[in-house]
C-alpha cells in the first residue's frame, strides 16, 4: 500500500480547495471539493473551501493569505485555463495542467485538431451552424452521430442523432450550451477511461451502460452504470490504451493529473474522446477508483496531485 502524506515543510502559507462555482458542473464540483477538503482536514492542514458563485475568487485568495489551491472546480471557469492564468500571476500554486492545456482540452473541436494533426485516432468530426447541409454531414459522417457543444462537459447538451433531421434538432439543442457545435462520427463499440497521475498511466476503467450512451443520467444518477476496473482487456492491449492516453495527456501538455476518455468502434478501433484536466474526485468517482486498483487510497491520491503542484 502507498502512503502519501502532505509535506508541511514545503509549504508557503495557507491552502484552499476550491469548489462549486457557477459552471453547469457545480453540483458534481461541490462533491469533489467536500471529499478533497475532508483529506487536508485529516491531515491537519491549515485549509479553507471557497466557492467563487459565493465570495469573489481573487479576493478571498487575497484575503485569506492562501499560498496553494486544490481545484475542483469542473467545466468553465475552473478547468479552463482563465483561473490558472489568474493563479500564475497572483504566485499561487495549484493542482493539475498549466493555462494553455487547460484551455485546450476543454475545447473538444481544437483537441481533435490537435489530433488529427498528429496522427493520434479521434473520430471523424464535422462543425455545424445554422445553416449546415445537413444530409451532406449525414452522407459523411454517416446516418448516426452524436451532437456534442464543443465547451462543455458532463454530456450536457449532447445527444445521439439519426438522420438530417434529428441531427438539424440535436445542433439546436446542442446550440444552447455553446457556439461551437460539432457533430462526430457515432463509435458502436466499448467505452474507456484512463487516468493520469504524475506522467503514468493508472489502470484502465472500463464503463458500461444500459442507456444509449454515457449521458448525465448514466454519470450522476442511474444506478446500472457499471464501472470495470481491472477491466479484463489483455495486457498489450490495456497497455496500447494506456499509451494512447498518455499521449493525448502530453500533446496537449497538460500535468499533474487527468482522465483521457476513449471509446472503441465496431471493429474494435480505438478512438480519443476528450482529456479532463479537472476529473471528478468524489468518492465514487473514476480516477479515485483507478488509483484504488494501483494500491491509491483517496487521501494518497489528493495527496499525491496536491504534492506534485507544490513541487513544481
Ligand atoms: N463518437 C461517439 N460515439 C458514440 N458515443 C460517444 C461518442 N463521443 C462521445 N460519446 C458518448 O458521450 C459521452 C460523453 O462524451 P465526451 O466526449 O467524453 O464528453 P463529456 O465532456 O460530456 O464527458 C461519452 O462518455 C460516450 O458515452
Ligand atoms: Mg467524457
């Protein structure tokens, strides 16, 4: 078993977990953020919680005399890179990626790009408007595909379409969350996520579940989401996965910590979906459930980020 404790001496001052705040993931935020403070309290750590929907963020940072943040903070806002610009230049150091792969893995459409360019697998991807040709989307990318608004996060304003005129509906529902819609080849196969803690790849989780894909129903609610981890894939070809991820992680330069969501097609082929830079952290979530399976507790997993931050 790992052990890892918060290193007292290398500290600066005061540290803050902050959570909330006034992205569409607040609620999963506030989860995360309940569970990370409950380690540094057992640790005895000189911590405070802020939530930036309830206290101006730079201010109380200000105030508080606060040195070192843990962000769990999801989606805009927190995650993408605006709050990580504001920290470098107040010298506050916090946990995971710099400013610029965090404002990049938020952007699904820039990621997949990025991707493209490198000849990493994503699926096959096309940009919307209001006035996209909408059977001309269908005849590429094939009659299903999922509609998904490019900044946003727990699979809000995603959906599953056939057809131009579901895909002409899903863009409008989509087109409610973001400006930037695209709509992506539908993958028929298995769904995978692969963690990252500290450049290394933690064991691969495999998602299953009974509705047409993994919504926000799936995520947050429903009970009959089964989470598989060890994920009982041969050993080459979770390590391929775990390469796959740990270069996606790197091509976006991200640190620390992330969570590199893949999916497989029909044949098998595997394909990058996105990058989370700030993953859920409640006790039922993913990377907690992954770093279990490597010898983890929850406390020597935030203990671990929250170390590397204060390292750098
Ligand atoms: N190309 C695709 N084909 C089939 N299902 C998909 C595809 N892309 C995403 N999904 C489903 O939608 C979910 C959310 O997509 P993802 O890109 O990870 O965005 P989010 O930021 O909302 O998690 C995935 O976990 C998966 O179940
Ligand atoms: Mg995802």
């Amino acid at each position: 078993m790992v052990t890892i404790t918060l290193d007292k001496s290398k500290l600066n001052g005061r540290i803050a977990v902050l959570m909330g705040g006034h992205s569409a993931e607040r609620d999963v935020s506030l989860q995360s953020g309940q569970a990370v403070l409950a380690v540094f309290e057992q640790h005895n750590a000189d911590v405070i919680a802020i939530d930036p929907a309830h206290r101006d963020l730079l201010d109380a940072i200000r105030e508080e005399n606060i040195a070192h943040v843990f962000i769990a903070l999801h989606g805009r806002g927190g995650e993408d890179g605006i709050l990580q610009g504001c920290l470098e230049k107040m010298g506050v150091s916090y946990t995971g990626s710099g400013v610029l792969a965090s404002a990049l893995a938020l952007d699904k459409m820039r990621c997949k790009q990025l991707w493209q360019g490198m000849e990493l697998p994503t699926a096959d991807f096309q940009v919307l408007d209001a006035d996209s040709d909408w059977s001309a989307v269908v005849e590429r990318l094939g009659e299903t595909v999922i509609v998904k608004p490019v900044n946003e996060g727990s699979s809000l304003g995603m959906s599953k379409s056939v057809g131009a005129e579901q895909l002409r509906e899903s863009y409008v529902s989509a087109s409610q969350y973001d400006e930037v819609v695209i709509a992506e080849r539908w993958l028929a196969g298995e769904e995978f996520t692969v963690a990252i803690l500290d450049d290394k790849a933690l064991p691969v989780i495999k998602l299953e579940t009974d509705r047409g894909f993994y919504d926000y129903e799936a995520k947050y609610v429903s009970d009959s989401t089964r989470y598989i981890c060890p994920c009982g894939l041969e050993e080459d070809i979770e390590r391929q996965m775990q390469d796959v991820a740990l270069k996606a992680y790197h091509s976006l330069g991200c640190e620390g910590w992330a969570r590199v969501d893949l999916m497989t097609d029909a044949d098998g082929n595997l394909f990058l979906l996105e990058v989370n830079t700030v993953p859920g952290m409640t006790s039922h979530s993913l990377v907690p459930m992954a770093a279990k399976v490597q010898g983890y507790s929850f406390s020597d997993l935030v203990m671990s980020i929250f170390n590397l931050s204060v390292a750098k």
